[in-house]
C-alpha cells in the first residue's frame, strides 16, 4: 500500500489532469476507517497488517494486532498452516535461525515468522492458526499467536498425572504417553481469560484449564471410545458408535462452567445432538473445516471405493443427504484434516497443483490394491473416480522429488505427530524431576 503522504501527492497530480480533485484517502473519518479495518480483517489478519501500515492516521484509527491475538478471536490467523520445510528440517531446527514459514490455505501466499520458542518448545497441535506449544523441560502448555507473539500460559501437562487412574494393564510410560495426543479448543472470556480444553481421546476422557490455573482437571466423566474428536467454533464434538444398535452418537462438548462459590469451574457432561444410522457411513475418515462449515468425510461402501461428504449441521438436524460439491475446495484428509480454496481468481501460481472439488487422502488404487499411495476423489463428489493425487508411497515412505505443495500439506500432518512422539521423552525426563 501507498504511504498517505505519497498517496496526497498522487491523487493531487491525477486530479489536476483530469480537471477533477480525487478523494484524499488519509482524511477519512476515524469511525469510517476502523469499521474498513474490520471488513479488512474479516478477510485476513495479514491484509488487515498491511492495512494499517498505509498512514500514522489509518493505524491510530484502528486496533493493533499485538496484546489481542489470542484473546480477541477476530485476529485468530484462521486461514494460515505451519509449512513444512523438509529435508529433516523441523520447526525449531537449528538449521532454520528460529524462523518457520507459514501457508495461507486461501490465497496460497507464503510468510516467515520468527518463532524463538520453538528452540524448547514442540507443537502439539493448531487451532485456529493459534498453536499449542509444550515446553521440554517442565511440560508447560502455552497457546502461541505466530504472527503477534502473544502467549498465554497455562500450568504444567504433568499435573494430569496424578489424576489418571492406575491401569494394571498400561506400563507407567503408556500412561504418561496418552497425554500427548490431544485436539484443542480454546475460548477466550470478555474478562480476558483463555480456557484450553484438551481431549485426551486414549483416554476417553477431556481436561480443562485457564489462564491462571495451577494445574489441569481431568473430566469426572469418560465418553469411551471417544472417536474422531474435532475442534468447531470454541466446542468440541466427537463420535460413539454403538455397535449393538447400529447407530452412530455425535456428541458436543462445551467449556467448563464457573461454579457459585467461584471455586474451580466444573466440565458440563457431553451432549448428544444427533444420532445417524451406522450403514451410512461403513468408515468415518475424519471431520475437515470448510469454510464456516463443518464437513464429513468418509467411504460409503465396505470396499472403500467411494467417499461420501456430509454437512455436520445436516447431520445434527437429522438429514443425510450427501454433498456433490464443495465448489473450489480441496479438503487434504488425514489425522489432522485442511480445506485449501484453489479459486482460479486467486491469483496464485503456488496452487496450480491442486485440483478444486476433490478430495486428497492415502489411498489403494484400483488396479494396484497392495500400493498404497495419495488419492485424489474428484471430478464430482456424487460420481467421482479416483486418480494418484502424487508419485509414489507418500504414506510408506518419502515421496520422490521434486516435492509438490501436496506433499508438504500432508506432511504438515505427519511432522505434528511425530512432535507429540518427541516430546513424550521430554515429558517423561521432566516428571521425574516435578515428581
């Protein structure tokens, strides 16, 4: 954007030639430019960034990013993902100066961002572009704003341990290890405080902090087994299956409740909002955000041949009709699930590898059922064929270069997971020195 000193002295000169006097942009009403800012915004945090850097006066007219990126969730970095680098090169690796790039599943742009953390932290998971960091050497979770270096602290992962029943069956490193893989809801109070709910589904159970805790709350309550969970909107839902009555429970889960006596807040027990029948869907991949949406994604037959997309607020609302189109998406499945648009009025050439409509997951191809390898599910939902989606076993080994933006997207996945693998050492070292 033009500086407004620079952008006076242009509509100046063009006004003169024309005989006409062009608007002077820097003179808008503050009111005027902080309700652009927010349309701004509601678009993307970087564009609303550079929005504010035109003029001294468009700045002072509108609020600053930095002190309200995790509170205030209109400048969650909803619609950025943590790029891999490849090459062994993880975030935090010493390779990398403290910098990671970060993909914009919109508009295929590219960013760097200095993320000193990461030199003692790993990445448990993403939620809303915010990330969810565990410190190495006394398990602290931290909820992180890449963008505007906002943290919010939250107390020590070991604290959960003493609160998880002693299993017979489970090695003290398997008991500690189910706290590792998590899927994260966060909610801000307009008190300003932040409220992490953690579903532990290993262990069938939710815990809950706040800013200011001294520890986590483990759930009276376990929702067993407790399949898919998925992060929406500040709430949780998750999956029953009950076999013996061959139906499927969808289950919400909403933030702790304050108490009275504003002792501890309590975790309300989960809800179900819908049950559908069971032989509709022969395997759930997985829940994927689209848009402001909610998708399901899973095969419709037992030979895993085709998928079927559904609507969750269709779901809940009792209609299984499947979806034929998701216009200009791609939804990427896989443990964890991204929707990149791949509209062609983009502008981006970074997206060119991507088709619009389909869907992307490992899958065994016809004609080679013991090679499996990334599917592409497309054309048109109700009717589509699948197609390889990349060269060779991506989901057995490393895929052979050169690397497209697809092989980074799901590997993106894959690096999360492999974090949680390695932060489990350090967590299991920095028990033995809090206990």
């Amino acid at each position: 954007m033009i500086p407004c000193s620079k952008l006076r002295r242009l509509t100046r000169s063009a006004g003169a030639g024309a005989g006409e006097v062009s608007p002077d942009w820097a003179s808008l009403g503050r009111d005027l430019v902080e309700l652009i800012g927010w349309r701004v915004l509601a678009g993307d945090l970087q564009d609303y960034v550079r929005f504010r850097a035109v003029c001294a006066h468009w700045s002072t007219s509108t609020a600053a990013p930095r002190g309200r990126g995790v509170l205030d969730p209109r400048f969650h970095p909803r619609r950025w993902m943590m790029l891999p680098e490849g090459h062994g090169l993880y975030p935090g690796h010493p390779d990398l100066g403290g910098f990671v790039r970060f993909f914009n599943l919109s508009t295929g742009a590219f960013v760097r961002a200095h993320l000193p953390l990461l030199d003692d932290h790993v990445v448990l998971d993403s939620v809303d572009g915010l990330l969810l960091l565990h410190r190495d050497h006394d398990t602290a979770i931290r909820v992180l704003h890449p963008f505007t270096g906002d943290v919010a602290e939250l107390p020590p992962l070991a604290s959960l341990l003493p609160q998880i029943e002693p299993d017979n069956f489970y090695s003290e490193l398997n008991k500690r290890s189910k706290l590792m893989r998590v899927c994260t809801s966060i909610t801000a109070s307009s008190t300003g405080a932040i409220t992490v709910m953690l579903v532990l589904d290993l262990l069938h159970r939710v815990a809950h902090a706040t800013t200011g805790d001294q520890r986590w709350t483990l759930s009276a309550w376990n929702l067993k087994p407790l399949i898919k969970p998925v992060s929406f909107q500040g709430k949780l839902y998750a999956f029953q299956p009950i076999l013996r009555m061959r139906k499927v429970y969808i289950y919400k889960i909403n933030p702790p409740c304050p108490n009275a006596n504003e002792g501890p807040s309590h975790l309300p027990l989960p809800e179900k909002i819908a049950e559908c029948p069971l032989g509709k869907f022969i395997y759930m991949l997985n829940y994927v955000e689209c848009g402001s949406e909610l998708l399901l994604v899973a095969y419709s037959d037992a030979s895993h041949s085709r998928l079927v997309v559904c609507r969750f607020a269709d779901l809940v609302g009792g209609k299984n009709e499947p979806v034929t189109s998701i216009g200009d998406n791609a939804l990427f499945i896989d443990e964890r699930c991204l929707c990149v648009s791949v509209s062609p009025n983009k502008g981006s050439n970074s997206l060119s590898s991507i088709s619009p409509n389909s869907i992307i997951c490992c899958h065994s191809l016809p004609g080679n059922p013991g090679f499996v390898g990334l599917g592409r599910f497309g054309q048109d939902l109700g009717t589509g064929i699948w197609t390889p989606a990349s060269d060779g076993d991506i989901c057995q080994r490393p895929p052979p270069s050169p690397h497209t933006l697809i092989h980074h997207i799901l590997l993106q996945s894959q690096i999360l997971v492999s974090q949680e693998i390695n932060s489990l050492s350090a967590f299991l070292f920095s028990f033995h020195r809090l206990f």
